[in-house]
C-alpha cells in the first residue's frame, strides 16, 4: 500500500476566464468566470526505494496524469482567455531595472505580438506551449527565466517526481514512522526568511504515525516549499470507519502583521495569500485557498465573480486515528499572479495592481472498494465483534456464577443441617446412657462379697 498506492486520487482543475481584457487594461477591475472542472486521474508510484541503517527509507515518488473527459465539465481544447503569464509576470519582475532595458522589451514584445492577455487552450496553459518570448528574455536578461522550450504551469508536473524524500520507518520508534528525515538531501529549505518558516515538519503528506491526538498533524509540500499544519475540526466517520478530520487554519496563509510566526515568509501583502516567487523563479505567483477563501475581503473585492465557501473551497484530510491512514481527503489551492502597470512596458497599459487568480485545483482521493472492505473489517468489525462477545461472555457468566452462589449455599446449608443432626443424635445417646445408669438397682454388699470369693 505504501510503495503503490491503491487509491484512486484524482486532480480537478478550474480556469478563471478574463471576461473584460481590453477594460482591465484601462483600469477597470477584472471580471472573471470560472471555467471546468477539467478532471485528470491521477496514477503515483515509488522508485529509488532505498533502506538505510539509521532507520529511514528514501524515495522518489513520480506522479503520471490522464485526462478523463467523461469526469470533465469541457475539453483540454477548449480556448480561455487568461493574462500572459510570461510577459506580466517578467514585466513585474524587471519594474526596478533602467529604464531603457525595459524599453528594449517593450519593443521586442511588440516585434513578437504580444499582449497583456491570450487566447489559449486548456491543453497549452497546463501542458506547454511554444513561445519566442522565453529566448527574447533569456537574451535581454540572462538568467530571468531559467529554462527554453514550452511554458506551462503543469509541465513539470506531469511523469515527474516531487522531489527525493527520505522518511523514518518506525522499526524503532513507532512514533516516528513517515515523519521526513529529509528532502533532496536538506534538513531545512531556504526558501525564507526564518528558521522556523525553512523547517522540514510532519510527513510527506501521504500518511502519519499511528495512535493520533485529536490536536493537529503536519506535512511537508513541495509544491507550496513550505512545512503545512492543519489543525483538527472534529470526529466522525468515513464508510463506517471512525476518522479525525483536520483542516487548514486561517493562520495558514495570514501575513506577518496577522500572524507574526509567518513573517518569515514575507514580503507579504494581505492574509490569506502568500508570496511563494522565492520558489517560483522569482515570478510574482502567489498561492491561496480557491476563491480566496479565509482571505481578507479586499482581495475578494478587487475582481468579480468570486464567491469563497467552506463547504467548496475548504481542504481536509480524514484520517483513521489508530493508524494515520487518510480515509477521505481533498486538497485544494489556487495560484495567484500579480499583475500591474510597469512604466516603459506600454504592453502593461493602465493596469491597477491586483493579485488576479489563474486557476484552482483540488486533488482529491477516498479509500474504496476491496481495500475499504479490507480495511473496514480489520478495524472496524473484528474489533466491534471482539468487544460484543466480552459483554456476551459476561451476560454468560452472571447465570453461572449465580448457579455457582445457589449450589454452594445449598451445599453448606445440607452441611450444617447434618452436623446439627448429628449432634443431636449424640446428645441424645448421652441422655440415654445416663437414664438407663439411673434405673439400675443398687449393689448389694454380699454380693459383692460373694463375687470376690
């Protein structure tokens, strides 16, 4: 189950379609409409297993995606108008370089088209696309973008890994079992400003020690580069199965101000999303609940059409305490870019800054079938039975040890009955003799006399 896991997970993707381009460039505020989900199933496996002598295992885990249309609300054909996420995230990114390097932009991005925002298919914003601007800007600034050939925000996602985990196996200490020992070799990343923020905690997120609290658990994403706490909501059950369900803080995304402990993952601007350039290429993304749920309601209120709710946009893990195996679990982000006028980019018109949502997804998985079934009647029903026959066996042995009470005041009433009998019997005897002494005649002297001779 650990090295090839039998749940079926699968990733739902949601666009925000730019209703109002040629008005967001004037100024106006963005009017957006979400597009899918576009459903892929989601197959993972491990490779490079590796058990050391200090009590870990490593790994790398790939992750290999298919689109399954019939899930789909729409097809990876289908054209979304969305911002250009190379040209306004690298015209943010050179807002402080002279002016003439980023004039010499401007008119290279005239020379090649290209515009604030674009019209491309679902398949091209998350599996690549071609585009001239990646060597244009590698060429006026080496080393801004870091990568040639197609840009997409799923690219490395698909048939990759997450990275080079190395975990404890609990072989000594059960309380350590899936706690990380390391990822690609670090014990800390330094992506942030802080100790704290840098830490490795809690699991790889895909299971956690057994015998759970009802407090909080933690796990380390790759994806965010961040170590993530979620904190426990309450009880219930899954199929039958008793679980803990845990859910994101609205300290999880707060800034410094809100939320002190998180000043290490500043330069922040409102709670409830956070500045993830750091681990990003430097580009201005952002990452946050969908629909910028548990945000600050400026961030709502800077666009049209989001409409934030727990019961949509909330992620949880429902885990079965006794073991720190997930039941049921969804969880859900949204990438965020930055966007704004830059002076000398006339490509960025009058854009007022906004931090404009792209899309959001939600990988979502249940346990089911065979291994529910397995799993229910390993830990549910065994032990349920187990405890039904104590209290059966007990209901048993009242009766028994009643009729074991009876019989022995029974048999020590006969035995005090026969001793009571037999002492009167023996009394009696006694008061016979002594009558019978009585009624004998008395010895005459001669008699004796007679008997002596």
């Amino acid at each position: 189950m650990w090295k090839d896991i039998p749940v079926p997970f699968y990733m739902a993707v949601h666009f925000f379609e730019v209703l109002n381009p040629k008005e967001v460039l004037q100024g106006a505020k963005p009017v957006l409409s979400q597009r899918g989900p576009y459903v892929y199933r989601s197959f993972r496996y491990k490779t490079n297993i590796t058990f050391h002598d200090n009590d870990t295992v490593s790994f790398l885990e790939y992750r290999k995606l298919f689109f399954q249309p019939d899930l789909s609300n729409g097809t990876e054909d289908e054209y979304i108008i969305v911002p250009n996420i190379l040209m306004m995230g690298a015209a943010v990114m050179m807002e402080n370089l002279p002016n003439f390097v980023k004039l010499l932009l401007s008119g290279a991005l005239a020379g090649l088209k290209q515009e604030a925002f674009m019209n491309r298919t679902v398949g091209e914003i998350m599996w690549g696309y071609e585009d001239p601007l990646i060597d244009t800007i590698n060429m006026l600034v080496p080393g801004l973008i870091p990568f040639k050939g197609k840009f997409g925000l799923f690219i490395e996602l698909n048939n990759s890994n997450s990275g080079l985990f190395t975990v404890n196996t609990g072989m000594k200490n059960i309380s350590r079992v899936h706690m990380v020992d390391s990822w690609n070799g670090l014990k800390k990343v330094n992506y942030w400003r802080s100790s704290e923020c840098n830490m490795i905690n809690g699991t790889a997120g895909e299971m956690w020690p057994p015998f759970m609290s009802p407090t909080s658990l933690e796990f380390y994403s790759p994806d965010a580069c961040r170590s993530m706490t979620l904190v426990y909501e309450r009880s219930g059950k899954f199929e039958g199965v008793p679980t803990y369900r845990f859910v994101a803080p609205k300290t999880l995304f707060a800034n410094g101000t809100d939320y002190p402990p998180n000043e290490g993952f500043c330069p922040c601007m409102q709670s409830g999303i956070q500045n993830v350039s750091t681990c990003r290429l430097n580009a201005p993304i952002f990452i946050s609940h969908p629909h910028f749920y548990n945000a600050d309601p400026a961030l709502v209120n800077a666009v049209e059409g989001l409409h934030p709710s727990k019961d949509q946009h909330a992620l949880f893990l429902d885990v079965h305490p006794m073991t720190g195996i997930p039941m049921n679990c969804s969880i859900k982000l949204q990438l965020n870019l930055y966007i704004k006028q830059v002076s000398g980019i006339i490509q960025t018109g009058k854009i007022k800054p906004v931090v404009l949502p792209l899309l959001w997804f939600a990988e979502s998985g249940s346990i089911e079938g065979s291994v529910l079934k397995q799993f229910y009647t390993n830990l549910v029903l065994i032990p349920s039975l187990l405890d039904y026959l104590q209290y059966i066996f007990l209901g048993l042995s009242v009766p028994l040890i009643i009729s074991a009470a009876v019989l022995m005041a029974m048999s020590q009433e006969k035995c005090s009955l026969f001793r009571s009998s037999n002492k009167k019997n023996s009394d009696s005897n006694k008061a016979n003799q002594a009558t019978s002494a009585e009624k004998l005649p008395p010895v005459k002297g001669t008699v004796l006399r007679e008997a002596r001779l």
